[in-house]
C-alpha cells in the first residue's frame, strides 16, 4: 500500500540520527546546508522548523505552477520549490508543507552524500528488517502484490491511485509503499 505522507516519518528519524550522531543541529538554519534559497529566508528557516512546518513553505502540489509527472528527484523538486514563496515568516506559524520536508530530505542527501532512497535503506528499512517497505516509481513495471488504492468522494465518484498519484516519486515527504503481511519479499529484493 502505499502509505502517503506516513513517510515523513521516516524523514524525521533521519534527521534525529543526524542529530544524534552530530552532524547537523535543529537550530541549524536551512543556509547552513543548502545554498540556492534566498539568503535572506534561509538564513530564518531552522531544521526545527522545517520538521515542525512551522517555515513559512507551502505545498509544491498545490502550486499553480507544479506539473505531475515533471520531478524524478528530490534535487529536481528543490530547484522548483526554491522560487516558491514563503507563506508567514519562520517560526511565527504553522502549515502543513511537503515543500518542507522535500527540503529535509535535500538536507539529508547532502550531508550524507547518498540518496534519500538509500538512507532510508541503509539507516532504516534494512537495520529494523523492514523487508515490505519499499520505493516504487510511476514507470515501476510488474509489481507483485501492490495494491492500489480508490479514492471516493461523499458524492460516490471514484478515483483510482492511478489517478490520483500520476506521476508522483517517493520522496522525503511521503509516497513510499509498505505492507503489513508477509507477502511481498520478493518486491523489496527485486528493488533493491
């Protein structure tokens, strides 16, 4: 299944680790890290405030200018939510932000010089044996056992994932797909 913005939560382990092993601060500012925002919002936004939404970002899908299907990375997903707006001025309110956590895992990528994919492998899914947990792309082939979800409105119309999530990539803000069930081995081994 794919479990959406659940994924975040792997983001925030992250970055706890990160911390914990010293090589970044919550207080840090977003400056620190990565250098193609505006200095002058950067220099505001803290990793804490990223983690709290609480940065002033939005959501880069409710853009008028985001096109589905047009970002495969997370560096691709940056150098379009670089130019968006703030919304408030750090650390004076609260907003849920994908942008936000894009940006952590921008973070992420940096410091550790892998992928976010991989260090959530490598720090995570692998570690705690978490083998039904996985990164699976739009253009995935021949998935075994993936389920795909409906969505449907108090009108009765329906919508199938396919719809709904066309184009979207597994990021640092969500989008990931895990199962409960013991079924699935085979996926993660043939993912990576």
């Amino acid at each position: 299944f794919n479990i959406g913005s659940n994924g975040k939560d792997f983001t925030q382990a992250l970055i706890c680790q990160l911390v914990q092993e010293n090589k970044l601060a919550f207080s840090d500012p977003l400056s620190k890290y990565l250098d193609m925002f505006p200095k002058s919002a950067a220099d505001k936004i803290t990793i804490k405030h990223l983690l709290t939404m609480q940065s002033g970002m939005g959501d880069y899908m409710q853009s008028p200018r985001f096109r589905f299907g047009q970002y495969r990375t997370i560096a691709s997903l940056l150098d379009f939510i670089k130019d968006e707006p703030l919304f408030f001025e750090p650390g004076t309110g609260r907003a849920y932000s994908n942008s936000g956590y894009v940006v952590l895992g921008g973070v992420i990528e940096k410091i550790t010089g892998k992928t976010y994919e991989e260090n959530v492998r490598d720090r995570i899914l692998r570690p705690l044996g978490m083998t039904h947990s996985v990164f699976i792309y739009p253009d995935t082939k021949d998935i075994v056992n993936k389920a795909a979800g409906t969505e449907i409105a108090l009108s009765g119309s329906k919508r199938t994932e396919k719809r709904i999530n066309t184009g979207l990539v597994p990021t640092s803000a969500g989008g990931m797909y895990a199962s409960a069930s013991g079924a699935g081995n085979e996926l993660n081994e043939n993912m990576g």
